[in-house]
C-alpha cells in the first residue's frame, strides 16, 4: 500500500514538474522543475529496484547537466520577447512531434499491460538470485561488455588530448614554468648574487 502511495506521488510529481518545464515562462524555473523531474524520475527506479539508474540519474543528469543548463541559462542575457517570437511559427510541427511521441508512449503502456495480463502480472524481482541490481549490472558491464568499456574510454582519452592539443597556442610574450630546470636547480645555481653600484638601482 505504502509503495503504491509512493509509486503514484512521485509519478505524479514527475509528470507535473515536466510540464512546467515546457510551460514555465522564465527559464531557470524550467531548468528547477526539471531538476525535481529527475529528482522523482530517480525515486521511481528505487521503487522499481533500479537503485543503480536512480543514482546515475541523480548524479550525472541532477548534479551535472542540469546544474550546467541553470549556470548556462542565469550567466546569459536572454531576450525573452525575442525568444517567443517564433513561438507560433514552429507550434504546428511541435504538435505533429507531441502527438507522434504521445502514441508511442500509449502504444508501448498498451504492450506491457497486455503482456503483464498474459504473465498474470507477474513483476520481476530485482534481488533474485541474491544479488542487487547494482552487483548484476556490473558483472555485464565489466565482464561481457568490458573490453567495448576500455576502447570507449581510450577513444575518449584519444579526443580530449586531440582537443587540448589543438586549442593548445603558444605565444611568445608569455612567459612560461620550465620544470626540467626547477627540479634540477640546486643551491649553486638557484640563487645568483648580483654586485650593483651604490645608486645605479637594478635592470629587470
């Protein structure tokens, strides 16, 4: 009873806090109620027993790409009358994409419901076998998919260096560290005594 109060108030949250993100006027409202979308999105998948996806959820979609939307959106001088300019000249196709997403959606709510029927309505079970979500989806990753996981990450390594490398610019009247001669000064060469003449002051 208690799960099935949960399961309905944070789906309800979910779907209320989605639509204020289209229909929120102001943008840094949107991007927070899009932070509570996600916030309830990840209760559902503790519900669910997917407590691995909830803090994936939360961690990179709450703590990273949100949080960048509203840092994004609070530093830029957004022209609101501007931006609603073009609000009805695109409204058409945004409603063929609505409606074609909300089949979807009650094409797919209808298939599960006749295959959960046909199951007799049998849930998975999350921990069969002993195991957490967590332990099973980290013996997939990590076993059977680990080499795709290695030669995604060294093709990441491979474009951050390309990146760095290529915004990478040296000028000549910047002065830079050279740390093969920090490490290797020592006492005789990392100080150097200098004779000036009484009133001559110093030359840099």
């Amino acid at each position: 009873m208690l799960q099935a109060i949960a399961f309905y108030l944070m789906a309800g949250v979910t779907l209320l806090s989605a639509l204020a993100v289209v229909g929120a006027r102001n943008p840094v409202h949107s991007v927070l109620f899009l932070i509570a979308a996600f916030f309830s999105a990840a209760g559902l998948f503790v519900l669910l027993g997917a407590e691995f996806l909830a803090m994936l959820l939360v961690v990179v979609y709450v703590g990273a790409v949100a949080v960048l939307f509203l840092f994004v959106v609070m530093m830029l001088d957004i022209d609101f009358a501007k931006l609603k300019a073009g609000f009805a000249q695109y409204l058409p196709i945004g409603g063929l994409v609505a409606g074609v997403l909300a089949i979807e959606m009650v094409l797919v709510a209808l298939t599960v419901a006749r295959e959960g029927a046909a199951a007799g309505n049998a849930l998975p079970d999350a921990n069969a076998g002993g195991t957490s979500n967590i332990e099973a989806i980290g013996k997939v990753l990590y076993t059977d998919y680990a080499y795709y996981f290695e030669a995604a990450g060294l093709v990441l390594l491979v474009a951050m260096i390309g990146a760095i490398v290529l915004t990478m610019r040296h000028k000549a009247h910047v002065k830079r560290q050279d740390i093969g001669k920090q490490v290797a000064r020592n006492t005789r060469t990392g100080m150097e005594v200098v004779q000036i003449k009484s009133g001559s002051g110093v030359e840099l």
